[in-house]
C-alpha cells in the first residue's frame, strides 16, 4: 500500500525555493495560475512580503505543494491509496483527491488566510505556538498539567511523532521555553505568533465556514483520505469540507495518523512538499520518499 503525505506549512521564505519558483516549469505554471486568481503576482508577493501577510505565505507554499505534487504524478506515475494533510496540507489533500479545483482551493486559502489575519490582530491578548522536539504525550500531558496549576493556561494543538506543538498567550509560552531550556533531552524548535488547532479559533472556524467555505460545493473525492484530526478514513466530500474546518481548532494527532496508516498496511510514503520535518519523522515507521523544491531540482540538475 502506497500512502501520500502532503505537509503543513513551515517557516520559509522566498530565498529558500526562490531557484525552484524561477526556473521550475511545474512552479512556474502554478505561481502562474495562482496569480490569475488572487489578482496579484503571488511570486512578487511572496519575494516582498511581510510576516503577517499570511495569506501570501500559505498562497505560495499550496502552489509550491501542489507544483510538486504535479512532478511526483509526472515522474512516479503513482496512484496512492490513501492520502494524508498534515495541518494545512489538508488543502492540498483537497486539491489531490479532487474535492476542490485548484483553483478554488487557492481561492479559498486566500481569503481566508486575509480573514483571519484580521481575527488574530482583534484577539484579546497575543498568543504564540511553540514547537518542541522529544517530548512525550504523556510528559506534554504532565507540563500542561502543571501549568495550568499555576493559571497559566497552555494547550496541545499538535502531536507529530516526535514534535508537539502547545499554544498560550506569549507570556506563558515564555515561561515554557525556559522549563524546555532545563531539559537535556528534548529542545526547542520554533515559536508561531499566532495561535493553530487552537479552541481560541472556534468562533473563526464558524465565521470561515459561512463567509467562504459556503461558496464552494465540494466534489466526490477520488482516493480517500486520513484525517490529521482524528485518523478516521474520510471518502465522502462534505466529511472533507468538515475536516478542513476541524482543522481550526481541534489538535493535529499524528500518532492516531500513523495508527491508521498501520492498519490499513501503507509500507511506503511519498512525502510532498517545501520543507518539512514528515521525511524524518516517518522514516522510522515507514519505507519513505521525500519530494521537495530541493530534491526536485537536484534530480533536474539545477540544484
């Protein structure tokens, strides 16, 4: 059993995939196409924009993931049978299993990447995301425990084998890197200025469901899908809308994502997409292929 993964988004700017943009012709045709819905050229937008336009981000990094996509099709001829989103690789899942065009996922990513921009700069108080290396559930379970103790409110927004993610207002996540900076086996990865899979983003999630999410009629899916959410098996479009919208502000559970592709007996991973930690943390489990914009481009010769 053959098995996609298509990663969320990663820190990265446009230097980093700036050769695989440029001289790509799958990257370019994308970029291309993404400009004509936008309305903007999203390759000038990425290479000038600001930390808190989200929307360029995410708009560029679902056209590199699924110029990539359109490569692994090209070169490895391959049909998975199923496929999995992590975070916000489920709108390039959307794209893969044919539940949205490309079009319309790039559409619906924009906009509302804009909205919530707006969203997260009306919240009360500033809230971060901190990523961790090696630590447990169980002992992520123990701080947040502690935490909470003390008032200081710290939620589990992603597990990802090897790497959670926690979310609290910056002051509190603060005092998280410091009790992180205390442990000799596991380290701090990065901090997101905003807040992901979060309960903080329920009264977003509604408002993206009836503002943009209503305007777009999913399709019959063609392959089915691994929910990042809960590790169910989704086949049907309108359980595909729901998951996309659960993505919000419910945690990302890899560790129920890898029971499943266990039980559905998936040997081998083609991991799609710009830079992200799927490669190294699936290889221990699973046979897995990486594609990005670098191996890409070294497989081209223009690395």
């Amino acid at each position: 059993m053959i098995g996609l993964v298509l990663p969320g988004l990663a820190p990265s700017s446009y230097e980093e995939v700036k050769d695989f943009i440029e001289t790509n012709p799958y990257a370019k045709k994308r970029f291309q196409e993404a400009s004509d819905i936008i309305g903007y050229s999203l390759a000038e937008a990425f290479r000038e924009a600001k930390e808190e336009q989200h929307e360029v981000f995410e708009s560029a990094f679902l056209a590199n993931s699924i110029a990539l996509l359109d490569y692994f099709y090209d070169r490895y001829g391959l049909q998975p049978h199923y496929s999995i989103g992590a975070s916000f690789g489920g709108m390039s899942v959307a794209v893969q299993s044919a539940g949205l065009t490309f079009a319309e996922s790039m559409w619906l990513t924009h906009e509302s990447a804009k909205h919530a921009r707006g969203y997260f700069q009306r919240m009360d108080g500033e809230y971060h995301t901190h990523f961790i290396f090696n630590l447990s559930l169980e002992e992520t379970e123990e701080l947040i425990k502690s935490f909470n103790s003390k008032g200081m409110e710290l939620e589990l927004v992603g597990h990802l084998e090897k790497v959670v993610c926690l979310c609290a207002e910056k002051s509190v996540v603060q005092s998280l890197k410091e009790v992180i900076n205390q442990r000799s086996k596991c380290f701090s990865l990065h901090t997101m200025k905003q807040p992901i899979h979060s309960r903080l983003l329920t009264d977003l999630k509604h408002q993206l469901r009836d503002k943009y999410y209503s305007q777009v009629v999913f399709k019959p899916l063609q392959s089915p899908i691994i929910s990042d959410v809960d590790g169910h098996i989704y086949k049907d479009p309108e359980e595909l809308k729901q998951m996309l919208l659960d993505g919000y502000d419910h945690p990302v559970r890899w560790d129920l994502v890898s029971k499943s592709m266990k039980q559905k007996q998936i040997e081998t991973a083609y991991v799609v997409g710009p830079r992200n930690l799927f490669t190294q943390l699936l290889k221990y489990e699973f046979k897995t292929v990486g594609i990005s914009p670098d191996t890409v481009m070294h497989q081209v010769g223009i690395s």
